[in-house]
C-alpha cells in the first residue's frame, strides 16, 4: 500500500490537538493507518498520579487494535520538539512488540521528519522469544 505520509503527519497534528496535558503542557499526537485503510488517532492523555500517564504513541495502536484492526501499514508521531519528536522507552518497547518493522514517521510542528522503525529505535529489545517459558 502507497502510503500518503503528508496525510498521515496532518493526522497526527489534528490528534495533538486532543492532548491532556494539564501537568506536562507538552502536546503528542499520533496517527497509525491500518491495512483497510483507515487512520486511528492517538493523545497524550496525563494524570495527577504521572506514571499513569499515556503516551500518544500507545493510544493510537490500542485504539487500532481495539478495533480489530491489527495489521499497521505506518504510524506517523508529532510533538512540538527542536527536531522529530523521540518516542518513549516504554513505547518503544509497546510497538516493537505489536509491529517491530512498522514504517515510522518521526516529527515536529515545522515537519521536520525522520523515518524509522521500532526495531531501529530498540536495538536488542526485549521480546516473547527472550521468555523462559517459550523453552
Ligand atoms: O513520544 C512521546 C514523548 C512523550 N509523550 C508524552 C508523555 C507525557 O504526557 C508528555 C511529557 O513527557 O509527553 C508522548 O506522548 N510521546
Ligand atoms: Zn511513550
């Protein structure tokens, strides 16, 4: 599948829009579009207790695969950052576990981009086979 990125960053921008960020005030949007062609949203969305606090990255794949939809075509992710926003370790690990080889796009406000993929952004990351109980 053509993936149309232009559209795929507007999402994203549209989605940082929604963000709960009482406590951060830093807003993150993010865009997954999924193998039937639609685009699922993903917010920031914090809490007075922080570690509770859900990234847009997280937000937008378990708004997908809530939905059924599990197959990622790309996810494009948006902050108003010096350059492309630098996702979390903690969804690092959450798409590297879902779409290790997910076509990423990285961003800020101005566009400046970076394309990635979980896998890139997690090098020797931790994963099901790692699980004693697989042996
Ligand atoms: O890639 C990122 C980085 C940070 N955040 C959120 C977490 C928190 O709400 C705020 C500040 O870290 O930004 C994301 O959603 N995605
Ligand atoms: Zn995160």
């Amino acid at each position: 599948m053509m993936v149309d990125y232009q559209a795929l960053l507007a999402n994203a921008k549209t989605a940082r829009e929604r963000a709960y960020t009482p406590y951060s005030r830093f807003k993150v949007g993010a865009a997954v579009l999924t193998a039937s062609g639609q685009i699922f949203h993903g917010c920031n969305i914090e809490n007075a207790a922080y570690p509770v606090c859900l990234c847009a990255e997280r937000s937008a794949l378990a708004a997908a695969w809530s939905a059924g939809e599990i197959e990622f075509i790309a996810l494009a992710v948006v902050a108003d950052t010096p350059g492309p926003v630098a996702p979390c370790g903690m969804c690092r690990q959450f798409m590297f576990e879902l779409a290790p080889d997910l076509p990423v796009l990285l961003a800020n406000l101005a566009e400046q981009t970076q394309h990635t993929t979980p896998r890139e952004l997690l090098p020797s990351g931790f994963a099901s086979e790692s699980l004693n109980h697989n042996r």
